[in-house]
C-alpha cells in the first residue's frame, strides 16, 4: 500500500521513523511527505537542513549551496530561493 504512493526507500525510511520515538525523516518528495505528515511523523527537508545549518553556523551562507543544488536534478523555485536566503539571513 505504502509503496504504491511512494518508492522504496522512503518507504523503508518512514516504517524505521514509525519504529523510533522522537524520530526526524528526512524527506523532499511531495508524495512522501504528503503521506508522512498523515502518520503524525516529524519531518524535515533538505532546504530545512540548509537553513538550520546556516542558522546554527555550521556553514556561513546558503547561496554556495542553493548554487550547487540548481546543477543537479534537485527542483527549486526561484520563489522558494529567495524565501530561503531570507529565512538565512542572508
């Protein structure tokens, strides 16, 4: 059932969170954290990682990151950039 909404992996990462207590998934796809937000699960993104690492000065600045991100298959909206450099501070 789960897996025809969502692949494998996820799958498998949500039926771990679902075992653990206080667990955090890591999650981007829609589909998956659509469903995974029904379950009551904490979630969390890979731009969510970003910021907080910025915020926690892990790394100095979101826009080197956000670069290399846009050369990969990873789909990010020029308003969601801009909503994210702001919530950086930046």
């Amino acid at each position: 059932m789960i897996e025809s909404l969502i692949d494998k992996g996820e799958a498998s990462a949500i039926a771990l969170a679902l075992e653990s207590d206080n667990s955090l998934l890591i999650i981007d796809d829609r589909k998956g954290r659509k469903f995974t937000r029904q379950l009551s699960l904490s979630i969390i993104g890979t731009i969510g990682i970003i910021v907080d690492a910025k915020l926690t000065g892990i790394i100095p600045s979101v826009k080197p990151v956000l670069a290399k991100i846009k050369t990969t298959n990873f789909r990010i909206t020029e308003a969601l950039e801009l909503l994210i450099i702001q919530k950086a501070g930046e």
